[in-house]
C-alpha cells in the first residue's frame, strides 16, 4: 500500500507542472502561428453584400485581402478597419441600431457599435482614419458587383496586439436600385453633405473570428454604449489545457493502476493451515 499511495502522489504531483508547461507552449504556438484571421463578411441596409477578408500579419506587416460580392457595380467602396486598440468591445451593428427609422442604418449609426475608423483600406497613399472618406482612393466594384482588393500596410505595435478587437466595413448601398449612389436614394450623408448617404452608409460588416474569445476588454465603451465582455482565455489555448489535463491524469491513472499490479499482495496463512 506504501509503494501504491506513493506512486499515486508522486504522479498526481507533476500535473500541474506538465500543464503549466503544456498551455505554455501553447500559448506561444498560439502567438507564432496564429498570425492570419478570416473574417466573413455580412450583409447591412439589406444590401445583398457579402465576402471574405484575410488579414494576415508578419511583424508589423499587416496584408488585407478582400473578396466581396453584391457591391453597387461600378461604384468606388469607402472600407475600413473599425474598432478599438485599447482593448475595448465593438461589434458588428444590425437593423435594430436605426434609431430614427428611416429605414437606412448610417454610418453614424452604427458607429455606436463597430467604432471609428482605425485603418482606412484605400487603394494607395496614406490610410490614416482621415482618408475614410477619400472615395477617389478606394476600390472599385466591376460591373457585376464583386470588388478585390489586397494592400500589404505597415501598422503600429498597438494593431499587432489588438487585430482581433477590429473589424472590417465596407460602404455603399443603392436603395433604390439604379447601380450608382444618388441623392435620391437615401438623401445627403450625415458625413458630407457633398456625398449622397448611399455612399456612406455601411453595406456589410464582419468581425474577426474568435474575437469574443480572444479579445480582453479593458474598461468601458469608447463610442457609445455597450458593456465590456469579461476577459477570457483564447479557446485554443483553453482547449488545449484541457486536453493536456486529461492526458496527464489519463497518464497517472494508468500508472498507478500498473504499480498496483506490479506490488505483490502477499497472502495471510495461519499456522498449520493451508
């Protein structure tokens, strides 16, 4: 029983070290490999609008890659990264953030819920947030709708570690269905009175995937409402702790149990009996 009980512990004892050890390396498996994220793309104003981004970073290398559909053809496409660096929780926005009920959710609308521009996606020059409105430096849908874009930027330390708190926005719907933005659609842009809502007016969202797990808000909302998530540990690392726990106890049980058929148990005899 001695030999037994002492197995037992001596195994039990280096799990948390194995774990510690395991989510370790996880983590920086993690860190090291998971530098590209996807994000799908949703429709919003009941545009019709979807696609895909990749957002890929090798230091502070950051290549944007977008392939996205049912855009206005041949209309230039104002896009952006929206959201926080600070650590705070934006959000795509969805038909509900309307709030005078005009029946087009704008910009300023649903920057209640995705932020302010951080990057602005243009096709050359600066994408500082300043341009997010220099239409002439954007891409440019062809004639069925669909856009491509891919632009390698360099980012500053604070989007490095805050990539998955963004988001991407494209801009631009056509309301009443003429494939051009016109005053008559939606009326003046609460942006620029120069450009027509429909040019400024949000056509589809996406969120980085994992982000509600991966990201860790740090105080309150910095455009709006909301209330920030509690922080959480990245599933992959979470799983993977998971994973290695039960492989260590899995590991220690099986141990024990062969040092329990390796100790003999030695059979009480009485004298002169068998």
């Amino acid at each position: 029983m001695t030999v037994k009980r002492t197995g037992r512990l001596a195994v039990l004892a280096a799990v948390p070290a194995v774990v510690s050890l395991t989510l370790g390396l996880s983590g920086t498996a993690l860190a090291e490999s998971g530098k590209a994220y996807q994000i799908d793309l949703a429709q919003l104003n009941a545009s019709g609008s979807s696609g895909t981004v990749m957002l890929s970073l090798k230091g502070r290398q950051l290549t944007v890659q977008i392939e996205s559909r049912g855009m206005v053809p041949g209309q230039p496409s104002a896009q952006h990264l929206h959201g926080s660096t600070k650590g705070h929780d934006f959000h795509c926005p969805d038909a509900t953030d309307d709030t005078d009920g005009d029946g087009v959710l704008s910009n300023t609308e649903a920057t209640h819920d995705y932020g302010d521009i951080n990057i602005s996606l243009t096709t050359s020059g600066d994408t500082e947030a300043t341009s997010g409105l220099a239409v002439e430096r954007m891409p440019v849908a062809d004639k069925q709708g669909r856009l491509s874009y891919k632009r390698t930027i360099t980012v500053g330390q604070d989007v490095v570690d805050h990539i998955k708190d963004l988001h991407v926005v494209q801009h631009g719907i056509d309301r009443n269905k003429n494939d051009k933005y016109d005053f008559e659609g939606a009326g003046k842009s609460e942006l620029d009175p120069k450009l027509p809502q429909e040019a400024t007016a949000p056509t589809n969202c996406g969120e980085v995937k994992g982000a509600a797990v991966g990201s860790i808000p740090v105080g309150g909302i910095e455009t709006g409402g909301g209330s920030p998530q509690r922080a959480a540990v990245p599933a992959t690392v979470r799983d993977s702790a998971a994973i290695a726990v039960l492989a260590v106890v899995a590991g220690a049980v099986a141990v024990t149990r062969r040092r329990a058929t390796a100790v003999p148990v030695r059979k009480e005899t009485t004298r002169g009996g068998a």
